[in-house]
C-alpha cells in the first residue's frame, strides 16, 4: 500500500494480504503493476470476516478492480477461498480504519467473469465502528 500514489486508496476498502513470503516472490515493475496488484487484492467496501463467511458458496464480489471479480467457495473459517486464495488470518486490521484487512495464502490470478445477470451479492453499508 506505501508503494501506490498517495490518493489511490482512499479507504473504505477490504484488501487481501499476501503474507511477505509470496511478496516476496512477485514481480512489480511499475506504478502501473502495483496499481494493478493492489486493486485485485481489494474490494471496494471494509468487510470484516464475520460478514464474509455468511456468504454463500458460488456468490461472486466485486474487487476495485473493474470486471475482476472473486468467487466465494465457503467451507467454513478454516476453509474460506476467494477464487484461488484461501483467507488464513481475518480480521488483521479493523480497529479506527474503514479498511479492513485479512491474511491470505497466496496472491489472486485467476479472474472471474463479470456475470451476465446480476448475481452480486449487495455489499453492506460502510460503519465507522
């Protein structure tokens, strides 16, 4: 997040953090992949775990980035994927930010498609809590 232009995140986001191991490991040549890197690890609204495990299996969300979604596959807290990424620590940041932050076990590439009907799930209203 320190390495992307300073009004790029403007909060009010949950973003999914590979842990610095696999960081590690990526290739970010540029503003531009960065950019790129931190809009797929996001979605446009501070979701804490406990909202996020009552989705469904099969639902899709939106991330900031436009038509990258992430499909939920739902097995329970220890078993909670986000297309290719499973979340291993919720709830890393919450307190005093309206970003909200959960531990994942690897970086997320594969895309889904925008879905041709709307089978979004709504995202809750932003709480400053």
């Amino acid at each position: 997040i320190n390495m992307a232009p300073a009004n790029l995140i403007p909060g009010n986001l949950t973003f999914l953090m590979p842990n610095d191991r696999t960081l590690s490991r990526i290739m970010m040549p540029g503003n531009a992949a960065v950019v790129d890197f931190l809009f797929r690890h996001s979605i446009p609204s501070p979701l804490l775990f406990d909202y996020l495990e009552h989705l469904p299996t099969g639902s899709i969300i939106p991330t900031s980035k436009p038509e990258f979604m992430l499909k939920i596959s739902n097995n329970g807290r220890r078993s909670f994927y986000l297309n290719n990424v499973r979340i291993t620590s919720p709830n890393i940041c919450t307190a005093g930010s309206s970003i909200r932050c959960h531990g994942i076990d690897g970086v997320v590439v594969q895309p889904t498609k925008t879905p041709q009907h709307n089978t979004t799930l709504p995202l809750p209203p932003c709480q400053n809590s």
